[in-house]
C-alpha cells in the first residue's frame, strides 16, 4: 500500500486554485479521454422527495476516484475520494464544495473556447445560485467579455448577484426582467438554474449564439425549449450516458434514437472542430462527470505536495469483523 494521504480542505482548495487553472486541468483530462486514458462512471442519482442523492467518478492517470454528494434544501456537503489505481491505497479526501464550482464553471469555460466565437463580449446568464459566481469567471476567462446581462425571476436575487459580481471582478452587469431582454445582443448565454419547465426559446437567442445549459441535471427538470435543439449546429455534452439518462431536454429530443449529432466534449476536442462562420446556435450541455473532478483533485494533490499543504491522515488498517456474538458478562 502507499503512503500516508492526506485530507484537503475547502481553503486549502481555494488556496492551491482558480478558475484559470482549473480550465487548463479539464481540458487536458478531456484530451486524455479522447485517447482512451481516462474513463468515466456513469453518474447515479437517487431522487427522495425534493431531494438527490448523487454519485460519480472514474478513471485518470494513476487515480480512480468518486465523488459524492446529497442536495437538500438544508445544503450540501460533497466529498472526492481518491485512490492509486495501482493498489488501491488511500491517496486524499477533498472537501469538494469550492472544487464543485471550479469543476462546473470551468467545464463551461473550456466549452466557451471551443464553441464559442472568439469575439464574444456579451454574456447572458440565467440563474443567481451558488454555481453562478464561477459561470461569469470562467467565461470571463475564455472570452473578452466586456457585458454581463442577469436575469433572475425574482428582484432581489438579481439585485444581489449584481452586487457579487461588481465585487467580485469589477464589472457592473444589466439587471433583466426577463430573459428574452437578457438575451438581446449576447453571444454566450449560461442557464444555472434547477427549473422544472423550460423559460428559454429559440426566438431568444441570437444568431451565432453559444448556450451553456449546466442547470436541470435532474429528470425532473428542464430549462431551454425542444426548438433551439432546430438551430443548433453544433452540440456537445460532457458525458453523453448522463445526458442520455439524465437529462430532460436532450431525452424528449433523442429519446432512443439517433444520437450522432450529440458529440462529447472531448471528441470535438480531439478532431479540432470549432465554430465557424456557418454555425448558427451551439449548446453545451452538462452534467457533472467523474473525468473533470478527477482532473481537478490530481492537480490539487500535486499541488498540496508540492507545497506542504493538507492534512496527513493515516492509511485505514484493515479489521477483522467480530463474526460470533460475545457473551455478555455477568455483573458481580
């Protein structure tokens, strides 16, 4: 077995890493799928009442790991489990809250460089939760944004991701009222939302316009209409056995039928394929995949090696089980 791991914290993450270097680990870990170096466990969800159960995980390099999590509407408490593929020893446990939106942020970024025209300065986004800070960082790290647009159904939640935002990067965003406003204009348009029926169609979007759908990973919800699937002449998806399992937009549309023009993000990748002149609407769709956290906790192993940080805890030791029922002793 190996050596001792270690334990990652949430800072010690936030610490050892930025969206910059995150979509710099994903797409390396894309290129590695493409050639058959790393493999994905397809994502497992469990839905009880208003509430999920997720698992996912997967193969990279000398790591195979998982990640696991519960939404509630108490919150979250994700944890990535990483062990040497070799032999099965323990390498870390990472506190993955903060690797969640680096991770969901910058797989979106990675999409943005490729599917995306690389004039892009105007960026729509729909949705103000916890993954939303990341999706305006990381397109402001893939693209020349100069203009953010907001739209939130609600007043206050938009008035207070606006505030994020000025004091987060500096910018002062558009608040919208709706989303056909918030997407006048824009050439990447982000939906981070857990809508139950769709708020976005075609007649929305602009021509040449590159859709992040990274919202409804859940049956139950849906954020765009079947219509922009007409425009699109461009797709592609993290992993498409999640997208075929899991989402709610792409199942109506392809059911069990022909998936060929659904392409993985690696693929397209991989073969050099770009937006051009001709392409109308592209959308990105995912998930969450085993393949991009991995990518993220071996980069942050190497860097909390590298520079003393984490905490060491001790290899677990194997126990034999207590097989029989001990007899109780009786009192003196």
């Amino acid at each position: 077995m190996g050596t001792d791991a270690i334990w990652i914290t949430e800072s010690d993450v936030v610490e050892l890493m930025d969206l910059a270097d995150a979509i710099t680990a994903l797409e390396t870990a894309l290129r590695e799928e493409a050639r058959g170096a790393a493999q994905n466990m397809t994502k497992t969800l469990l839905q009880y009442g208003k509430n999920n159960l997720h698992a996912i995980g997967g193969k990279l390099g000398d790591f195979v790991g998982t990640k696991s999590w519960t939404h509630t509407q108490g919150g979250t408490c994700p944890l990535l489990l990483l062990w040497r593929a070799e032999d099965g020893s323990l390498v870390a446990v990472i506190e993955a809250f903060a690797l969640g939106s680096l991770r969901t942020g910058g797989i979106s970024g990675v999409a943005a460089r490729w599917m995306a025209l690389e004039n892009s300065s105007v960026m729509a986004i729909a949705g103000t939760g916890k993954q939303a800070l990341a999706q305006v960082g990381a397109m402001l790290a893939a693209r020349p944004i100069e203009h953010l647009r907001i739209y939130s159904p609600r007043a206050e939640s938009r008035q207070a991701f606006a505030a994020q935002v000025v004091e987060e990067f500096g910018i002062q965003p558009a608040e919208c009222t709706s989303m056909k406003d918030a997407c006048r204009g824009a050439h990447i348009v982000t939906l981070v939302t857990r809508a139950a029926t769709p708020f976005l169609d075609a007649a929305m979007l602009e021509r040449g316009a590159h859709l992040n759908a990274v919202g409804a990973i859940a049956p139950d919800r849906e954020e765009f209409a079947q219509d922009v699937f007409d425009r699109a002449t461009l797709i592609a998806v993290d992993n498409l056995p999640g997208v075929q399992q899991l989402s709610r937009e792409f199942m109506t549309r392809y059911g069990p039928g022909d998936w060929n023009e659904v392409a993985p993000l690696s693929a397209l990748i991989a073969s050099g394929r770009r937006r051009s002149s001709v392409d109308d609407l592209s959308i990105f769709k995912a998930m969450g995949m085993g393949i991009s956290d991995l990518a993220l906790g071996a980069e942050l192993v190497r860097r909390a090696h590298a520079r003393g940080a984490g905490r060491v805890i001790a290899q677990p030791r194997k126990q034999k089980p207590r097989l029989s029922r001990r007899r109780a002793r009786s009192p003196a």
